[in-house]
C-alpha cells in the first residue's frame, strides 16, 4: 500500500514539474526575447531605409545565410538584443523565404521567436529544456509551406548543438515548385590544432555533401546548402586557417552561388569579390539572377559575419 501511495506521490510530482516546465519555458523566452525598449541607431534607420532590397528581376525566390554571433563574451559576442533589434528590421526589409542560421543562442533566439516579422517561423529549433540548436532555419510561412525537415549531428565536431546540419523541404505556394534548404556550421582549424580539426573538417564536408545529395535525388529538386562553413576560397588572408582545401572539396560536389550569379552586390565595408567564410552552395538545376554580401557599413555592428543572400529562379 505504501508503494502504491509512493508511486502516486512521485507521478504528481514529475506531472507538477512538466506542468512548470510547460508554463515556465515559453515566459523565461518571452521575457528574454523583449526588444521593445532598444534603439536602433540611426545610420541604420537612415541606411535601411534607402537600401534596394527589391528581388532581382526574373527570380522567384530568396535564401539568406547568416552567422548572428552568439552573446557569449568568451567568442567575442556582445548582448544580443540591440543586435537583434536591427537583424529583425533586416529580415523585415529583405524578407527572403528562407533564412539559414547559425550561432543561435539562447538570447537571440528569444529575441527572434517574439519578434520575426510576420509569418516567419522556426524550424524545430529547441532541444530539451532552455536549451537551443544553434544551427538552426526560419522560413516565411506566408510564401512557403513546409513538406518535410529533420537536423543531422555530423560524427565527429567539438559542439553537437552548433555542429549540425538542418534541412527542410519547401513548396512554394504560388506555383507549387518545390526545394530544400539546409544550414549548417562547421569546426573551424584552430592553432596547434591544425591537423586534427582538417580532418574534422573533412568528415563534416563529405558527411554534408553525402546527405545534400541525397536529399536532391530524394525530392528531385534543387538543394541550396546555406552556412558558415569556416572555410574561404583561398588562403590568401589567412593561409590554412582558411581551411580553402575545404572550400575545395565542396566545390567539387557542389556550385558556389556567388560564382555563377548574374548580379554580385556588396557594401562597402567588404567587398564581392573578397574570400568569405558563409556560402550558399547549390545542388541542381536554378538560376542565381543575384548574389549579394550585406556588408554595408551600418550593418557591421550586427555580427562578426556579414549575411549573405541569393534571388534565384527555377
């Protein structure tokens, strides 16, 4: 009788500690996630403003990448709210479908969850808990409907929550032409780590191309691999740190966007033709109409990475 009471007790309590969870969860986010009362400086205002975010013609659909620098002091980060006041403004002028994301902590995606413009929605960005995937994807709803997604954690990288791909199958809703997008963050080469991180490097190349192929014979459509994949096209800033024999690799498999795009755009603070760590790599058959580097000066205090975009037609 004891044990029945016992068990009893035990389940009311864990039903207690769910229940908690359920009610506590969604308001630490929302109290978190509360930008109401940052500024946005104005040379972002006076630059958003005359920016040509318009889609270039002929193309049908947008794909950004974008590295958001998590808060953490330790990586160089700063607080996220101010910065995620003015990337909110960004996607709300840009509005491109699909947006790959990495570095997605706990504050910035509080602060996206409550305040994406209109229709954007997260693709099954929580794991258990406060805890988040910082690899991560938002798409605009009111453009696209959502077939099919799933995350895969690469064998071998220092970070399972940052080292990941996430992908997900798109239809568009005015024509029905359907397409995946994954996002994705590698490791990166690390001094006196040179050997060893190359090697995780490669695995996480060979294990995301083995899956973008996949997917594009699964679906029979176009592939757009957006990311940071910690690798530029040549060593030419900061020789093997720039891990470019990664770059390599993917580009045997895989079309880099920027180099067969129609239209290359950059700001002034890094310029198109400048070597870059964020990609979009394409498997399949579209045309890139634009390719574009937001790298204007009013936009460098958002993150240590500039994001990238393509307006792209199939």
């Amino acid at each position: 009788m004891k044990a029945k009471k016992t068990t009893k007790i035990i389940a009311a309590t864990a039903a207690a500690v769910l229940a908690a969870a359920i009610i506590t969860v969604p308001t630490v986010f929302a109290v978190r996630g509360n930008i109401g009362g940052q500024e946005l400086p104005k040379d972002f205002t006076d630059g958003m403003a005359s920016a040509d975010a318009a889609l270039a013609p002929g193309a049908s659909t947008r794909i950004m990448s974008s590295n958001l620098l998590v808060h953490y002091a330790s990586w160089g980060g700063e607080p996220a709210k101010p910065r995620a006041k003015m990337y909110v403004s960004l996607i709300e002028k840009y509005r491109p479908d699909v947006v790959g994301l990495q570095e997605v902590c706990g504050s910035w995606f509080a602060c996206l969850y409550h305040n994406l413009p209109d229709g954007y929605k997260f693709i099954d960005p929580l794991t258990t808990g406060l805890f988040v995937h910082m690899t991560s994807m938002i798409y605009n709803a009111n453009t696209l409907t959502l077939l099919d997604s799933d995350q895969v954690v690469y064998s071998e990288g220092d970070n399972s929550r940052l080292r990941r791909v996430v992908w997900a199958l798109f239809e568009r809703k005015d024509d029905g032409k359907q397409f995946v997008v994954t996002s994705t963050h590698f490791d990166l080469i690390r001094e006196n780590q040179e050997e060893e991180e190359l090697h995780t490097m490669t695995v996480q190349a060979e294990e995301m191309i083995a899956l973008v192929n996949e997917l594009g014979d699964r679906y029979n459509c176009p592939v757009f691999s957006t990311g940071d994949f910690n690798a530029k096209e040549d060593g030419r800033q900061n020789g093997e740190y720039d891990a470019p024999e990664i770059y390599s690799r993917l580009i045997q498999s895989l079309t880099d966007t920027k180099a067969v795009a129609r239209e290359k755009k950059a700001g002034a603070d890094y310029g198109i033709e400048e070597p870059t760590y964020d990609h979009i790599f394409l498997r399949g058959n579209a045309e890139i109409e634009q390719f574009q580097i937001l790298s204007q000066p009013y936009l460098t205090p958002m993150s240590d990475h500039y994001s990238i975009f393509i307006d792209a037609a199939f």
